[in-house]
C-alpha cells in the first residue's frame, strides 16, 4: 500500500509543477500582450503628436506670416496640448521665416 501512496504523491508533485509552469507560461503571453498594447499606444500617441505640431507651426505660419517664436506660444494661442510626462518637445527656431527643427522624444517612465 505505501508504494501506491508513494506514486500518488510523485504525481501530485508533477501536476503542481506542469500547474505551475503553466500558469507562467499564460502569465508571460498576457504580460507580453499588454506590452505591445501599450508600445502601439505610445506610437500613436507620438503621431498624433507630431501631426499636431505640424499643423499648428503651418497654421500660425498661413495665419501671422511668420512661424512661432516657441513652443510655449503654440500652447497659448493654437490649443497645443500633449502629455508632457510622456513625451519632451525640443523646439528650436531659426528664423521667423524658416521652418522650426522640432525634436519629439518619448520619456522613459
């Protein structure tokens, strides 16, 4: 009788660790998952972004004849708005009449 016991508990033991690696195995996808969800997210977020920026510096240019002396100018007078813990605008200007170099770069969290 004991060696029936015996190989009970070798197979409990085998299903708990085949449990296990399992439940890892499904956790490890989902986490995977939520990472790529969250990656496209971000890529969006970054178009959208970019698009704004590209409208707003051409619509202030059509508009005052001139490009916008800041970033800051944009957010007051054309509605700009963007999660600024997310993301980091670098703004340079060269002239009123030449195109800002706008730089967007994603923060690490």
């Amino acid at each position: 009788m004991a060696r029936f016991q015996y190989g009970k508990k070798k197979h409990t033991y085998q299903r708990s660790i085949l449990s296990a690696c399992v439940f890892l195995l499904i956790a490890a996808a989902f986490y995977q998952g939520i990472q790529s969800l969250s990656s496209g997210t971000k890529k969006r977020q970054r178009e959208s972004l970019d698009n704004a920026l590209t409208r707003g510096v051409t619509y202030c240019y059509t508009v005052e004849g001139s490009y916008p002396e800041s970033l800051e100018y944009l957010k007051e007078n054309y509605g700009l708005i963007y999660d600024e813990d997310l993301f980091f605008v670098d703004y340079k200007v060269e002239g009123s009449n030449i195109l800002p170099d706008i730089t967007i770069i994603e923060k690490g969290r």
